[in-house]
C-alpha cells in the first residue's frame, strides 16, 4: 500500500512515524514533509491545497490511502475533491469530507450541530456587523470573563478571553472590522466556563468509532500558563483527572451523540475528530471540535498507540473500524516543544539547529525546520518537539529536558513546567 499523508509539521510528522511502524508493507510518502519525515519517507514538493498538485500526486505514485494532516485543506475539500473524482475512486481518503470539517470551520455550526443533539456546550450567540448593538446587549448579559471566538479558521489566533467589558467590545469590533480576515465575518460570543481542560480524541469510520488516548496540551507561551496563547507549547497523556468514571460520561454525553448525530445528518464522516472539552466540577463540555488530530497532541498520544495505526486507518476505509483492535500503552508520555525566540509574535528564521542526532532517550518530531545546503535550520515558530515516555510523569519530563539539554540554536525557547500541574496527581 502507498500512503500519502498531507502535511507539514509535527502532527504529520508523528503520523508518518506511527505508520513507519507497520508491520503491512507500506510505502509512506509525505507532502510537503519535513527534514524528520524525510527519514523515514518520500518528501513531495506539493503543496495540499493545490488540489490539482495533490491529484497528480496521487496518480503519479499509485496512492492507495491519502492521509489529511492539517485543517485547512479538509476546509477547502480536499476529500471531497478526491472522492467525487471517478479516477479516484479506489483511494482511501482518511479526512472528513467540507460539511464534516464545518465542525471545526465554523464555531456558529459547530454551535448549532451541539444544540441540536443536546451536545453539552457553553451558552451562545453569533453576531455580525449588521447586530453589533445586540451583541453588546447579550455580551453585557453575561457574567465576566468574555469569550469571543471568531467563526471561522484563523490559524489558532480566533479566541479572546477578556475580562473587561469594554476592552471585549472593542476587540469585538476589531475582530467584525477584519482583524482575522473573512474568518471574523461573524463572532461566537459564548459563556465562560470555569474548570480544567483536556482533550479526547476518536476515530470513526462514520458508524463505529475508536477513543484514543487522551491529552492536556499547554497553550500559553510563559510558564504557570501566563503571555499569550501558542499554538501549542507541550502536552501530557493521560490526564489523570480523566478517570474511567469521567470518560464514560465524555462518551455518553458526547462521543456517541456527535458520531451518531453526524450520522443523522447524512455526514459521511470518516477521520478523525479532536473534542476540545472543560471539565466542569466534574462533567465534561465541549470547548470546540477539530476536524483532525491535534499538534502538540499528536506527538504525545500517537507514542501511546501500541497497535498498528495503519490497520485502524484500513478499518476507516473498510468500515469495518468495530472489528479492529485499539491497544494503549500505560505509560506517561510527555511533549515538550522548542520554539524560536519571539514567537508567537514575530521571530527569525534560518538558524541552525544542532544536537538532534545525538538523543537516544526521546523521540524528536520535526515542527518547523528545513534543509538548506546540507544543513538542518529552522523554518517555523514551533520548531522541534521532543516527546518522551516513563512510568511516572516526573520520568518522562526528566528524559526530554535531558534530551533538550542537548539540542541547540539561537533563540531557542521552551517551557520548563509542562506538566507540572498535573504531577503530583500522576505518581
């Protein structure tokens, strides 16, 4: 079997390594890729939203699977694209197809599909510019902190949380003015809720469905959860306060129903579905959807996967998902990511990266770099992330700040208490 897996950052990177795994004769090749994917398969220079490229691809190779990383191109319908072509009608498209992935490209659909399945969510509304006073009128109707989400995709950057009533009111008017482009032609204003949050993940073959393992990502720049939000600045799984007890009603009240309610709605839906949840005094809310894995959380569930991810994705594509076997491992793992000095605000590119070669005891996703005659140098915000196993947390951690000892370049930048908050929990 061919795979392409559509991507180019540590979540495909990830992917790429989990299938390298199979024990399937598999033949992996990456588009666009990356330095860390380039070592265990073929990097394609072709971009996934040109779909036309990708097609061509697809033909060139003798795809058999197409793996869907990222969310824009499953936005734009890419599946859609591959799967309504008559030549290609034998390729296994592992991504949900446009009105699957409005779960994550729009918060107002998103909104609705949990109101209309009786989905736990936040209370909300959606405004435009052409309502802005009545906006003002339901945001002063709830109690401070505001949450303002744009509707659409805005590169991680399209959720403010502010506690001041007119500081909110104006980056209200900021966001409708265009501040995230056509993303922000309509904003979700939404209650706050007070807890603790965590992800859950599944796979589906749009009847049955797969829990995977479960994270707590760290999305601030600073530690003890303070600058600005990231895309991603580490992860732990599992959350130890996802007991079996608190998982169960996550599936009851969550999993089932959105599975189950895409069914309903004659959503063929096959791929992947990130839950973005709030632990609420204990019962879980849903936050928000992702149509796809999460990154940093990919580097840190998919090390946990002690079954062949390639034949869970066969099972997507043969529907016959229930019959597949889904093993976890025990162990902690922990993500720890390097990025350049600056980000999330502006930061260089170009440096060189050195060290990566010599750990032994972690394993080294590639996020944002590239080759540049003969030498490896960063090309992103989030440049590596160093992911690590142990029995305890405090384990795990010890092996990738140990591992992060060793890999260098200028400006480099992590935080040094991913998981802190959790430990004494997980011992």
């Amino acid at each position: 079997m061919n795979i392409l897996i559509l991507g180019s950052g540590g979540r495909e990177h990830a992917i790429t390594w989990k299938l390298a795994q199979s024990s399937r004769p598999l033949r992996l090749y990456v588009a666009p890729g990356n330095p860390g994917t380039a070592s265990l398969a073929v990097n394609l220079p072709v971009d996934p939203l040109d779909f036309e490229a990708v097609r061509s691809a697809v033909l060139t190779y003798n795809i058999g699977m197409v793996v869907v990383g990222p969310e824009v191109p499953l936005a734009e319908g890419i599946a859609d694209f591959l799967e309504d072509d008559p030549v290609m009608s034998s390729v296994a498209v592992i991504g949900p197809r446009r009105i699957g992935a409005m779960l994550e490209g729009s918060k107002d659909y998103a909104k609705g599909f949990m109101k209309r399945h009786g989905i736990p969510t936040a209370a909300y509304e959606t405004f435009t510019s052409a309502n802005l006073d009545e906006a003002a009128r339901f945001m002063g109707s709830l109690t401070p902190p505001y949450v303002l989400k744009a509707d659409g995709l805005a590169a991680g950057k399209g959720v403010l949380i502010i506690n001041d009533f007119d500081e909110a009111l104006a980056e209200l008017r900021a966001i409708l003015d265009g501040r995230f482009g056509a993303a922000g032609s309509r904003v979700v204003i939404e209650q706050y809720l007070k807890g603790i949050e965590m992800s859950a993940f599944i796979l589906t073959d749009g009847i049955s469905y797969k829990v995977l393992p479960e994270a707590k990502d760290y999305k601030r720049i600073g530690e003890g959860d303070t600058g600005k939000n990231t895309g991603g600045m580490g992860a732990v799984s599992p959350v130890p306060f996802a007991t079996p007890a608190f998982m169960a009603k996550v599936e009851d009240r969550i999993i089932r129903p959105t599975v189950d309610g895409l069914r309903a709605e004659g959503t063929d839906y096959r791929g992947f579905i990130f839950f973005g949840l709030m632990n609420v005094g204990g019962d879980p809310f849903v936050i928000e959807y992702n149509a796809r894995l999460g990154d940093p959380e990919s580097e840190v569930i998919l090390p946990r996967i002690e079954s062949d991810l390639y034949d869970l994705l066969e099972g997507v594509a043969s529907r016959d998902l229930a019959s597949r076997n889904l093993v976890t491992d025990s162990a902690t793992a922990v993500t720890v990511m390097m990025v350049a000095g600056g980000y999330p605000d502006s930061y260089g590119k170009g440096a060189p990266i050195g060290g990566t070669e010599s750990v032994t005891e972690s394993i080294v996703f590639h996020a944002g770099t590239k080759v540049i005659d003969g030498r490896m140098v960063t090309s992103g915000g989030r440049v590596l992330a160093v992911t690590s196993r142990g029995a305890t947390i405090q384990e795990a951690l010890d092996r990738s700040y140990r591992s992060i000892s060793g890999i260098y370049f200028e400006g480099m930048n992590y935080r040094k208490d991913i998981g802190f908050d959790l430990k004494a929990v997980m011992q």
